[in-house]
C-alpha cells in the first residue's frame, strides 16, 4: 500500500510527487484537478513552505488545523469524500474571515469546493456541484482552480442549448405601483462624444442611450442570464442593507430574475458577476472599453441585479468616480452634492458613507435612468437608487 503523507517531505519535488494520484482511476477532469494542484505548489514558494509547514505539524504555523489538513488533502486525490471537503472548506473558510488575504486559505477552500462539486456531480447533483464550483469563484477566486471551474460550469449545464425567453425580464414598470417622478432639469445631458472632459470633473451628468450607442439595439444580456439561470450568486435580502432584517445569501440566477411570489426581496448588489461568468464580461466589454480609453485605465466593475423595489440609500463612494449604465429596466436615482451639513452621515466607521439623517430642505435632483442610459456620479456625491423595473445595471468606479 502507498505511503501518502510523511513526516519527513523535505523538498518540494517530494511533496508534489506525494500529491500524485497515481493509486486512482480518474477520469480527465479528477486529473485536471489534481494537476492544478500540483502546479500551484510548484509555482507558490512560500505557498509550499506554509503548506510544508502544516504537513509537519509546525507549531508555528496553522497548529490548529495541520493534521485536519494533511488528512483532507489526503481524501481529495485519493479517496475523495464530501465530509471531508465540508471540513476542509469550513476550516479555510474560517482562516479568511479572520485575518488578511491569505493565498493558501484561498486555495484549499477552492480545492474543498471543486472536489465536493465533482463528487456532487458523479452523483447526478448538478445544481449543488454548481452551487460549490460558485462558492468557489465568490469566496476564493477560485484560487489555483480557476479555468478548471469554468470548464466545468460549462460542462454540468451546456448552457449554449436553451434558447431566449422573451419574458425573462419583465422591464416595464407596473404603472400601479410605479410612482410619479418629475425629472429634475438641472442635470446635464451630454452625447457620448463630449463625455471625456467631463469625466475629470465634479458635476454629475447624464447620457441617454448610451449602451445602444456602443452595444447596439437589442444586447445579448437577457439570452446571456437565462443560459446561465442555474449559476448561484450572492444577493442581498432585506429592504436595504441598513434595515434590521437584512441578511446575505447565496442563490440561482433564476430565482433573482423571475422570484416566486412569496420570496424575500433580494438584490445581487454590487458584485463582480463579471469575472464569475466570462460570457457576461464578454457582453459588456465594448462599455468598459470605452470607458477605459477615455480614462485612460481600465475601471473597477460590479454589477446590480434585482426585481422592482430594491433600494439603496443615500451613500456616496469616497474618492471614486461612478459612471453607472442601466443596461436593463429602468431606475430612479436621486443625488445630493457633497460637503453639506444638511446629510448627516451614520456612525458606524463602516457606514459612515451612508446617510443616518437628511433635513427636510436639502435640494436633490432626480433623475428616472432608462434602459440604455448612463450617469457619471462624481466623488463625494450623495446618491439614492431604487429600481421601478427588474433591472440590471453596471458601476464602473475609477480614481483620477
């Protein structure tokens, strides 16, 4: 019988050749894998030194979980085991909540992850081998598994099959709910040519149709979620995120665009869908193209999806400048300029860019932001959105 792990790897050559999953069968994903795994020691020096470290039970680094960690590893590549998985992923979990970034962690939560979902998926679990592989991607990165879990996503669901349903948004606001906004005419509007300059400043401004301009008539977002309806996602479940009952869950695209009656209201908020599934970045990308060519950086991205009713209260976004698209449905939005004692900030040091208080007085301009429309929101700016339609909308934030 083979000797997996020993208490005396003294190189890396050694470790990996113990990694080896040479006693199994696998078939080409398991070896994928456990290549992946491979590679990523070989290629992380100080990686292998830790994760050396945990396999000799060093007292000085991850006592607590070291031998939990030599014997899950163990079960991924040669006898792979949900439990175990579940206890690897929950170990690693935990390290990340509670210190800086850390690499390793990263890594073995994905390896838990992509091990539980190809156990999950031989047994004919499709949505909950999907559902790991996302959890891979939402909490890790994927760390060391990245291509691997997108192959796989593509694998479980083939999602080139399903064609459009028209219907999967219904964008347009149900005139007996929707209320009456009077749009404010102090908001500048430009055209898409004159926007550059503008950019650089502190006024807020407005360009209608700007998404057709770059992307064309009909964009291939609505087809691009429903092919992708089984993926999970992290959405928000509350009125907004300062009400008591908010909460955080993860869940299927398809029941954030086409809830049950009884469901909670939930809202993927701010979250980089983007580099979850390719194929959404891929749609956008002549937007942040544009966008970067005028700035002259490439933006940070994040993505807001949800029913009619989601609600994000009056806040501003530091030093960043936001040049937020509507790509689907429509939304009010409501601004405030910066440095006035008539907002009056929250007190805790995390929410002190919401507001807690805003007086009766303070002039707000108002704007209903249409399908295909964008709006620059400069730094410092207080702003309120709130959604008359299922919608999915893009934030590009950049500092000069």
């Amino acid at each position: 019988e083979r000797t997996f792990w020993t208490n005396n790897i003294d190189s890396r050559g050694d470790l990996v050749s113990a990694l080896t999953p040479n006693s199994r069968n696998m078939s080409s994903n398991w070896n994928w894998f456990a290549d992946n795994v491979t590679t990523f020691l070989e290629s992380n020096e100080s990686d292998f030194n830790l994760l050396q470290a945990i396999l000799r039970n060093s007292p000085i680094h991850h006592l607590s979980y070291s031998k939990k960690v030599q014997n899950l590893l163990h079960f991924h590549l040669i006898n792979p085991s949900k439990s175990h998985s579940k206890d690897l992923s929950n170990i690693a979990f935990n390290h990340l909540t509670q210190r800086k970034d850390s690499k390793i962690d990263r890594f073995l939560y994905s390896t838990a992850m992509v091990t539980s979902a190809l156990l999950e998926w031989d047994n004919g679990q499709s949505d909950n081998a999907t559902r790991n592989l996302d959890l891979a991607l939402v909490i890790a990165a994927g760390e060391g598994h990245y291509h691997l879990i997108q192959s796989l996503c593509h694998q479980i669901h083939r999602p080139n099959s399903p064609q459009l349903q028209e219907h999967i948004f219904n964008t347009s606001p149900d005139p007996e709910e929707q209320k009456p906004v009077e749009e404010s005419s102090g908001l500048r509007s430009l055209n898409i040519h004159e926007i550059q300059q503008p950019l650089s400043g502190d006024t807020p401004f407005i360009v209608r149709n700007f998404v057709t301009s770059i992307m064309g008539q009909k964009p291939a977002l609505q087809d691009i979620l429903y092919r992708w309806r089984h993926r999970y996602v992290p959405v928000e479940v509350g009125r907004n995120y300062v009400s008591v009952d908010w909460s955080q869950e993860i869940i299927q695209i398809k029941d954030l665009i086409q809830p049950k009656a009884e469901s909670p209201m939930q809202y993927m908020a701010q979250h980089d869908i983007f580099f979850q599934i390719p194929d959404i970045a891929d749609a956008v990308s002549p937007l942040v193209s544009f966008l970067s060519d005028a700035i002259s950086k490439p933006p940070r991205t994040n993505a807001w999806i949800g029913p009619a009713g989601t609600v994000t209260p009056f806040h501003h976004d530091n030093d960043l400048r936001n040049l937020y698209f509507q790509l689907i449905g429509e939304k009010i939005i409501r601004l405030i300029p910066p440095n006035t004692d008539k907002v009056r900030p929250m007190y805790e040091p995390a929410l002190m860019n919401t507001a807690r208080e805003i007086s009766e007085d303070v002039v707000v301009t108002e704007v209903i932001l249409k399908s295909g429309d964008a709006l620059f929101i400069p730094p410092q700016w207080w702003h309120y959105v709130e959604s008359l339609s299922p919608s999915f909308s893009l934030s590009c934030w950049w500092c000069l």
